[in-house]
C-alpha cells in the first residue's frame, strides 16, 4: 500500500480522526484513496489507515492561520518557512508552486472504536 511519510506528529494528527496535511501534489493522492500513514518516531514506526476524504489545491499565499493552526500549530510566517524548508529541493519557484492540501479520515480509529 502507498503510503505517506510524516517526520513529526503536528497537532498530534495520528489521534484524531480527522486530520489534514500539506503536501506537494503527487499522484497518489485521489479522493476515497486509502494509504498508510507513517509517522517516524524514537521507537521506529507508528503506522495509521487513513482515507483521502478531499483535496484542495493551494498555493502559499493562499495560507491563512486556520489552515498553519489546524494543519501544524504554527503561525502562517512560521507554516510556510517550514514548507520551503521541506520542499527547498523540489520546488524552483515558491510563488507559482501548487501544493495539495489534503483532508484525511483516520481509519485506525474508525475500526478501533466499532469493537
């Protein structure tokens, strides 16, 4: 299964149900998509299911603080200088470079709360 990497745990995404990240466009993500998410932590991985439930297509200056605070508890000046510093080698110009804003719904917790 695909999967979708995370170096940290904004927000403390992995224990909520729904959830969004910020991500440069890649064909993996399509709406209804199930992939892993892996979160690298000091104990090895933490490895979630979550469904793709929309997509919205962003550039930054299009980032407000709803989307910095709901996405990583950071203020806009603070989101977007973590993005360039993430995306530094693939993106040429920050001002034209769509990036996907993703909503996902965490199906670890949706399976875990049925038994």
């Amino acid at each position: 299964m695909e999967a979708i990497i995370f170096e940290q745990n904004f927000n403390n995404k992995f224990d909520c149900e729904y959830f969004t990240t910020f991500r440069f466009p890649d064909n993996k993500y399509i709406n209804n998509k199930q992939l892993d998410c892996k979160l690298k932590t000091g104990k090895g991985l933490k490895i979630i299911r979550a469904e793709i439930v929309e997509i919205r297509v962003l550039t930054l200056d299009k980032i407000n603080s709803y989307i910095a605070g709901i996405d990583a508890g950071m203020s806009v000046a603070e989101f977007i200088t973590c993005i360039k510093r993430t995306y530094a080698d693939r993106v040429r110009d920050f001002d034209t470079q769509i990036f996907y804003y993703i909503l996902l719904k965490n199906l670890s917790i949706s399976e875990n709360s049925k038994s």
